[in-house]
C-alpha cells in the first residue's frame, strides 16, 4: 500500500493538486516588480524618434516591425499576471488618448525600480503607494502651469499641422512632415460644425507600390475592389443603397410549381424576368446612377442594370454599407424597392481607378458637407504601410484631443524635468516616510529626457545633469535636443516640439494607478490549470460605429 504524503496545513491544502502559491516581500513583490521592471525595459528602446523597431511574430505567424508599444502589447500575449496590469493600463490610455501607451509602462516600470530600492531600505508597500498617489495629486496641480501652448481655433490648418507633427515624428522620424499635413486636410475637412470629432470618421485605405510621397487624401471612401457590372464612372450621381441581394427575389416558403408545356414554361421564366426588369426601372426612374449593394448581384439584375446605365457596386462589410451611407447621405434599404427622394444619396464622382495594380473604387464628393475623409497610403511593402497606418492613427487621435482641450505642454523631456524639480522641492518639505516615495517618483521622471537621449547616441546622464541646470536658471520649456552629436539642450518652443496636455495628465494616473496596484499585491495565488486547449476568444470585429 503505497504512502499518501501529507499536505501543507493552510490554504495550501483547500486548493487543488497543481495549483501554485506565493506570497511575502521575496516570493510576490520583488517577483512581481522583476517582471515589470523587464517588461518595461523592452520598449523602453523603443521610446522617442530614434526608438529602435521591434519585430513581433504573434500568436497565427504574423510579423510586425513597428515601433509603436501599443501595437507590441497588444500583439505578445503576455503570461505574467503583474505585468498584464501595466499593459491594462497602456489599453487604458490608449483608449482615452489614443497614444503615450509607451509612456504608461515605461514609467510604471520606472516607479517600480525605484520601490524596490525603498522596500529593501524598510519602507513598507502600502507607505510607498501612498507616497507615489500624493505626488501624483501634486504633479496634476503642478500641470497646468507648464502649459506652453493652446490652440483656440481647430480649423486653422497650419497651427493643428504643427501639433499633430511631434507625435507623428516619434513613430516616422523624417517624414512627420508630409503625414502631418496630410492628417491634419483629412481631420479639418471632416471636423463638424457642432458635434465633437469622431476618429472612425478618417479612414485609411493601403495600396501597395510607388512611395509614401504618392500618399493622398479624399473626401469620401476608397475601397479596393471592382464594380459588377459595365458602367464604371458616375458624375453627379444619385446613389440607391440596399442591404440585400440584388437578384430575383427568393419566395419565403418553398414550393412546387407544376408545369406541363413548354409555353407554360416559357411564360413562367419570362413573368420573374419582367418583375426584376420592372425592378431595376423603377430604381432607375428615380434618378438613381449607382446601386449599392450588401449582397451579389444576379447575372439577370446586371444585365438589366447594363440596359438602364446604372452602375453596380458590391460591399461584403456591412460597416463599409454604413460608413458609405453616412457619406453619401443615403438611407440602406432592406428590400430591393425604389427609394423615395430622401432615401437616395448623392456623390459628385464615382469612378473605378487603377493605383499599381489595384483596382479602387473612389466616392468622392468636394462639397464642405463631407462627414468622412480616407487616406489613401502607398508603400513598397505591407510591413511599412501598417506602421504608417499606426502613425496616422496617433495623430488623428491628438487631433481628436485638441478638439477637446487645447492645451500643450513642451516636448522633448522638458515638461518631465520640471515637474522632478518641483516634486523634488516639495519632498524636502514633507513630513514623515513619504517623502522617500516622493522623490523617488521625481528621480522616475528622469527616465524619459535619458532614454531620448541614448535612443538618439547621446550621453543621458549628461543631458539630464544639463537639463537640470537649464530648469534651475529658469527655462521650463528646455528639452533634449535628439539631432545634436553632443549632449545639447535645446528650447522646444522654437522647433515647436509640444506634447498634450490629455497625454501626460492620464498617462501620469494610468502608470501610478498600475504601479500602486502591483505594490500593494502581497500573494499571488494561481489555481490548477484547466486541460484541453486554450478557450476561443471572440473574433475582433471592426467597430460598429
């Protein structure tokens, strides 16, 4: 009779067989804040415009060589429960700023390297939370008196270029430039009177060949495909949209028809014809030029479309139907019946084009009412016109802020040097253990200005000891210059290097709220792994709106 070894009394023994358990200072939180510490290290190089790519190959084999820590998080599946918390928070920001994920990591990780240092002197966890959440109240008092520059006026092109350009540049140093002008036509032309700006309104369309220069933006929708049927150019059209097929019209129930002669026969195939004929010229007698469909189109339906010169275009996405409906101003149809005026919409050109050796169909209407723009991107390869789609996507997004709140703060490590100084005056006076969490959160601050500097070949420390005394003398809106050989410091507000007021403020919140959260973790208990394979997640949808 085989010996039963006894289990460890405690919560060890209420567990299943094959679960694990840590906990204490050595076991959960020095673990936790390796992890983290590690995690942030790796895109920690890939910070500021001199950032180093990284090339992910995700969970189905494809590879992406981007820059944008966003993207990295989201492509590696990350195991460790601490770091999940970090990549939580970068989601977070994500989702409220749509850019500075890197910030959010870079500096949790930063706050957890310097809480490490204080738990091994004595302090206790939940102090230096507490202490890392009380500079933080302070920073956002401190914020908005670093405000360098606001805009007032979104519609003003040149000024919302010359914002847009600084986020731009850390993903495409080199071509923030020609991007940001072309974000900054797409945004304002689709920028309503009343209503706030709608990210999902600046489409971006890729096409592969020729260069980036070739890039371009259109007010309306591009999609890559064909039209059915033979008219392929529409001016001035009235546009009829259906979300169902555009073919002889399937009967509900299933039946038998008994037919006994050829003329029988003959007349049968001729009445349905006739009804799908009567069909297509009803849609035509009122002025429609294009039919926009959700399904296919029947070999019979386009003949009769050729026949009455309208010009047929298929849509497999429902949100492109949608989208497209809300440009051309068309109601969708669920039933192939004429539409009445108000349900017709209309574009000024519509026409199918060849880039490279893509055909596209462009909608494109010139008028000042146009609710949706679309970037049209050209590249050599795949790889590099996603990255370009990354870079758009942050500077839509800073346009979206803006729109919002106006306000900027100096760029280029600046606006962090001078809130370590403050915080770092503001320690000295405070009484009791957490005025060591308080300058440990100060000294975190640093970690920006350096890692610019060595991502860009230059001596960190000796930016940071330069910037120091640059702040000292008074010059809050001093920052790292990235394109001087030598350590240099330089003023952001004369190369217009900004960053958002949006940005800092919840990427300060999101990477304290993740650091406190992890320090204040003393166990970490993980039950028995179910078996089988792992649960299917749900597939990713485009969003609805």
């Amino acid at each position: 009779m085989a010996l039963s070894v006894p289990r460890a009394p405690g919560l060890p023994q209420m567990m299943k067989e094959g679960a694990r358990m840590y906990s204490g200072l050595e076991e959960a939180v020095y673990r936790n804040i390796t992890a983290c510490k590690e995690f942030s290290q790796t895109v920690l190089s890939a910070y500021g415009p001199n950032g180093m790519n990284k090339m992910v190959i995700n969970h189905i084999e494809k590879q992406f060589v981007t820059s944008d820590a966003g993207t990295i998080m989201r492509e590696l599946d990350v195991e460790h429960p601490a770091a999940k918390l970090m990549v939580m928070g970068s989601h977070m920001q994500e989702a409220e700023v749509g850019d500075g994920t890197n910030f959010v990591v870079i500096f949790a990780g930063a706050l957890l390297d310097g809480a490490e240092e204080l738990l091994r002197l004595g302090v206790t966890a939940s102090e230096i939370a507490e202490g890392y959440e009380i500079a933080l109240q302070k920073a956002i008092e401190i914020l908005p008196s670093l405000v360098c520059h606001e805009i007032k006026d979104y519609r003003n092109l040149e000024k919302v270029e010359e914002c847009i350009r600084p986020s731009v540049m850390s993903k495409q140093y080199g071509q923030e430039d020609f991007l940001a002008n072309l974000i900054a036509n797409a945004c304002v032309s689709v920028l309503p009177e009343k209503s706030t700006f709608n990210v999902d309104n600046i489409r971006v369309c890729k096409i592969l060949g020729s260069g980036l220069m070739e890039s371009k933006v259109l007010k309306g929708m591009v999609f890559k495909r064909q039209v059915e049927g033979d008219v392929i150019s529409a001016e001035k059209a009235k546009i009829a949209m259906y979300s169902c097929p555009v073919d002889i019209i399937q009967t509900e129930t299933k039946g038998t028809v008994l037919i006994k002669s050829a003329d029988e026969l003959m007349n049968f195939s001729r009445g349905e014809e006739g009804l799908l004929e009567q069909q297509i010229k009803s849609i035509a007698d009122t002025g429609a030029k294009v039919i926009v469909a959700g399904g296919k189109f029947g070999d019979m339906a386009l003949h009769f479309m050729n026949k009455y010169g309208l010009m047929a275009v298929r849509l497999n996405s429902k949100f492109d139907l949608r989208r497209l409906s809300k440009t051309v101003g068309a109601t969708v149809l669920p039933r192939l019946t004429a539409p009445s005026s108000e349900e017709l919409g209309y574009c000024d050109n519509i026409c199918v084009q060849e880039l490279g050796e893509t055909a596209v169909i462009s909608f494109s209407n010139e008028g000042a009412d146009c609710k949706i723009s679309t970037i049209v991107i050209r590249g050599a390869t795949d790889n590099f016109m996603d990255d370009i789609e990354r870079a758009i996507d942050d500077g839509v997004n800073t346009f979206k802020c803006l729109s919002r709140d106006g306000r900027f703060l100096p760029g280029a490590g600046a606006v962090e040097i001078e809130l370590a100084q403050k915080l770092s005056e503001y320690a000295d006076q405070f009484p009791g253990l957490a005025q060591y969490s308080i300058r440990k959160f100060a000294n975190a601050l640093e970690v920006f200005p350096k890692c610019l500097a060595e991502n860009s070949g230059i001596n960190g420390t000796e930016v940071v000891h330069k910037l120091h005394l640059a702040h000292k003398d008074g010059g809050k809106n001093i920052g790292v210059d990235i394109e001087a050989e030598q350590p240099e410091t330089i003023d952001v507000t004369s190369t217009k290097i900004y960053d958002l007021y949006a940005l800092k403020h919840w990427g300060l919140k999101y990477a304290v709220g993740a650091a406190a959260t992890i320090l204040k973790v003393d166990q970490i208990i993980m039950a028995k792994r179910a078996g089988g394979p792992k649960a299917r997640q749900p597939a990713g949808s485009d969003d609805e709106s």
